[in-house]
C-alpha cells in the first residue's frame, strides 16, 4: 500500500498515513494542496505536506479554536476568522444564534475549492448569507480599523511561511485596535510537547499588547505533539468563564471541557517563568 509521509518542519518524529487513493493534487499561487484517503481517518487534507484536516477528528480542532472563546464573549455578533481556508471555523462559528456577521478571510482561495469539492460538511458555511468572504491576507484585513469586532480567530497553518504575519507584535496591536470594548482574540500556537518555545513566544508577545492572555489546550491525534495549545487574549473579560448557554451541534466542547481545558493557574505561571523543565 502507498503511503504518506508527512513533512511538519516543527516536528521530531513523522507521522505516517497509509493512502488508499490520492484524490485530489494540485499547486495554488501560495502552496501545494492534497487530498489523500485513509483507512482510518477517512479523507485528510495536506497543506505544503503537512495534514490540516481529517474526516474523522476534524471537530476536535475546530470547536475547541471556535466554541471557547465564543463562549466567553456575552454576545458576539461580528466575528472575524482568519485563515482556516477549509471553513470548518466559520461553520463553528455560526452555530452561535448572536452572529450577525462573520469575515472569512483567507488568502488562499483554492483551498476553499478544494474543500467544498471533497469536504462539504466541514465548508457548509462558508455560502451562509452572514459570511462575507475576503481572499486576501488576514493582517492586511484588520489594519486601521477601529472597534469594529467582537471576536478575532486565527486559524493558520504552522508559524511559518505566509503565515508569520498574523503572529508579530504589529498584527496583534491592528486585532486589539479592531475589537470592542469586550472583544476577544484566539489563535492557534502548536504543541506543549513539541513546540514549548513557540508557545511561550505567542505568550510574551500578547502580553506585550493585551491586558488579559491565556492559554488552553485540547488533543488532537494528527497534529504533531498532540497536545495542542491555544492562545486568547481579551480587551475585558476572563476567558475562562462561559457567559452564554452551549450551542447546540457539538460532538466534543460542553461547559465541563471549556473550564478544564485552560492549564490551571500554577502550571500557567510556571509555563510563562519557564520553570518548567519537560
């Protein structure tokens, strides 16, 4: 049988996925775009040889970047997501009956293609009347503007490439001018295991600009570590209090997983002094 050998720059050991078929090859104006099927996970999708998405775990990732810091805002009616070409963001995101708009940003449109082609229940969003799509890179989108969103997600591929824009000291000055008064921000940041450094970079550099920064975390099987961070910051509120009734539709996130998947508060402190030595 064909395999797959993944290429994650960020990670110490390879992944490996058995390849009942390649469906899908090709190259956009920004990176290589696969689409393989496994046994197991069903179809996956590979960015620059790396796996963003597969059938079968695909709602870990995306409820838990989405529902957590959706759930900590009292009302949050205009959100915006950056990058997560395939939509499964932007499907989370509309879960939440406050939405009144979502800015779907992303740079590479041939990965919304892709994915509506061979992933159409994780892209049902993206057509919604509410959304208002913009090809175009994400920190150029949220420049100049002022307290006009409530919510700020980030879903990138890895902290390299293209993608390093929307994790400097700039954008994140441009997301807090852009947000509301209770407005909120989450991004991804890898792995504890594998990648400590980068998440503590994420960290630091947050706290340079926002007076409230946290970091919770969820497992997720094909990404490299497995224990995978997130990163959110707030104008006002804590995070780690849900202030609305769950959405409906979730496979994974409830209120016991919101409140227990922030670090607790010691191992926190730790994290940010790096006194940890793991």
């Amino acid at each position: 049988m064909i395999r797959f050998f993944e290429r994650d720059p960020y990670s110490p050991i390879q992944y490996v996925y058995e390849v009942e078929r390649v469906l899908y090859k090709g190259k956009s104006q920004y990176q290589e775009i696969m689409v393989i099927e496994n046994p197991y996970f069903g179809k996956i999708l590979i960015l620059d040889g790396v796996v963003q998405l597969t059938e079968r775990d695909e709602f870990f990732y995306h409820e838990m970047l989405v529902h957590v810091i959706m759930h900590s805002h009292p009302e949050p009616k205009r959100v915006v997501v950056i990058g997560g070409g395939d939509g499964g963001a932007v499907r989370e995101v509309l879960r939440h009956p406050t939405v009144e708009e979502v800015f779907f940003v992303e740079l590479d449109r041939e990965v919304t293609e892709v994915s509506k082609r061979f992933f159409p229940t994780v892209s049902s969003g993206v057509d919604d009347p509410k959304v208002k799509t913009h090809n175009m890179d994400g920190a150029e989108f949220v420049k100049n503007r002022n307290q006009e969103f409530d919510i700020v997600i980030v879903d990138s591929t890895d902290i390299i490439g293209f993608a390093k824009s929307l994790f400097t000291v700039e954008f994140f000055r441009a997301v807090k001018e852009a947000l509301k008064a209770e407005g909120m921000f989450v991004t991804l940041s890898e792995s504890l295991h594998f990648h400590r450094e980068l998440v503590l970079d994420v960290q630091d550099t947050l706290r340079l600009v926002f007076p409230i920064v946290d970091l919770y975390t969820a497992p997720i099987a094909t990404y490299a570590g497995n224990w995978w961070t997130f990163s959110c910051a707030s104008m006002s509120l804590d995070m780690r209090q849900m202030r609305r009734e769950p959405v409906e539709g979730t496979r994974f996130y409830c209120p016991e997983v919101h409140h227990q998947a922030f670090l607790p508060k010691g191992l926190y402190e730790r994290l940010l002094k790096r006194e940890l030595d793991w």
